[in-house]
C-alpha cells in the first residue's frame, strides 16, 4: 500500500451488526453463514485478537456486539453484556500474542446503545480493562445526527483523558468535526473510499465531482488550496491511454 504508517483494523464486530440475517450470536462467538455459498464460519474474541495480530496490525479492535437504532432496552442490555466478556476474552488472547513478536495494540470498544447508563457502564469496563485505547461504537447506525451528537458528547466525557479515543464509522466533515470538538483523535468510515469510486472529492470549496464531462480534459489541481500529492503533482500529468485494460500509469510506476 506504500503506507508507511499505522495500520487499524477491526475484528469483525461490524459485520456481526451489518450480516444479521446470516449471524447467529452467543457467548462463544458469532455463526456466519457466508453469503456467497452457505458455508458457516465461526468467530470468536480470540480468533479476531489471532487473526489480527497475523496481520501485524498496530492497532486492533476487540470483537463487539453492536445493536441497532430503535433497540429495546432488553436487547441493547445483551449486547453489551456479551461485548463486556468478550473484551475481557480478547484482553487475555492480546495479552498472550504480546508475549510473542507482536506489538500491536487492543482497543476496547464502549457499547450501549442510545441509553446513557448504559453506556457510562460499558465505558467504565473499557477503561478498567487496560486496553491502550478506547473506541466509540454504536453510531451510525440509522440514529438522527441530533442524537448522534448527544450520544457522543456524553459518551466522550466518560473516557480517560490520557488514552486515545476513537470513534468508529464516521467519515463526513461534519460528523469529523464534532468528534474533534469532543476531543476524538481517531476516526474511520467506508465513505472515503466510496467517493472515490464514484469521483467524488472534498475540497475546500465542498464536494466536486470528477467524472463530469466538462472535468474530462482538466489537470489543474482539484483544490488550489490543498498540498496533497494529487494537488500538488498527480494533477499536472494528463492521462496516457489505457494499455492492457489498465491504466499505463500504474504499469509505468508514476502512481503507485
């Protein structure tokens, strides 16, 4: 990837909320059902901690139990019940392939839903557990952005000051922004890459979008104001044509 920096990861928690119609969920782990041809999988706390540290991830996430906007109290109580025990479980397996080669870090993940005493009890065990971070879960997933930011200015008051804090799923600038002001310093969301795809970007005079016709001949930088490498290089060197079905720039090394 040519990135020479920290690599995050996470266990699978989210598709254990994303997959529901092809999960199973207990104490043990979760049953998948792959979609593709009906085989099940199992994952379990400790199969993501080894999984994760196989991939040398410097930081990795436990594997959480995530329950959905409109949850019953009943429901949301379950889920972190078993996101607790499966932190202390995960704790444990980190702690087992830190006595190796591996060097990575475990965040804890606070759960809860939308019921602030809930989630005061999850953060709670999160800071308790030792784990060198602590993440956010549970937003974005259908909330209105009212209670998005209610929910994550009380849930942020409740973190340690001196660990990191991470707030999971968000990707907008709005959304960046007010974590910020609640003193997040991590964030991650499939958004980025999604625009991508569709040749969206964000400048600073607000989302543009490339594959308009009238953009097809335009290398000038996409933001005059941005430093990036794209602004700043990629920008000047017009497309060759496309050899091969792929694009020549990355046959010939200038885009890596």
């Amino acid at each position: 990837m040519n990135w020479d920096r920290n690599i995050l990861t996470d266990s699978g928690g989210f598709q254990v909320f994303s997959l529901s119609a092809l999960r199973k969920v207990t104490a043990e782990g979760v049953w998948f059902q792959s979609h593709v041809d009906g085989s099940r999988h199992f994952l379990s706390p400790e199969k993501a901690v080894a999984i994760q540290a196989i991939l040398g991830s410097d930081i990795q996430m436990q594997l959480d139990y995530c329950s959905p906007w409109g949850a019953s109290r009943k429901e949301a109580e379950k889920a972190l019940a078993v996101t607790t025990g499966w932190l202390q479980r995960a704790k444990t397996a980190w702690e087992e392939e830190a006595a190796g080669s591996y060097s990575g870090s475990l965040f804890a993940i606070v759960q809860g839903n939308f019921f602030p005493d809930l989630r005061k009890i999850s953060a709670e065990a999160c800071a308790e557990s030792g784990a060198e971070g602590i993440a956010i879960g549970g937003l974005s997933v259908g909330e209105p952005p009212g209670v998005f930011m209610e929910t994550l200015a009380y849930t942020a008051a409740m973190l340690p000051e001196e660990k990191p804090r991470y707030v999971m799923g968000i990707g907008t600038p709005q959304y960046i922004l007010n974590a910020i002001e609640h003193g997040i310093d991590m964030f991650d969301c499939v958004l980025l890459t999604r625009e991508a795809r569709n040749g969206r970007v964000y400048t600073h005079r607000g989302p543009f979008a490339l594959k308009k016709a009238e953009n097809a001949g335009d290398f000038s930088p996409i933001d005059k104001e941005c430093g990036c490498k794209v602004c700043r290089i990629l920008a000047r060197v017009p497309s060759p044509p496309v050899q091969n079905g792929r694009d020549s720039l990355f046959n010939t090394g200038q885009l890596s």
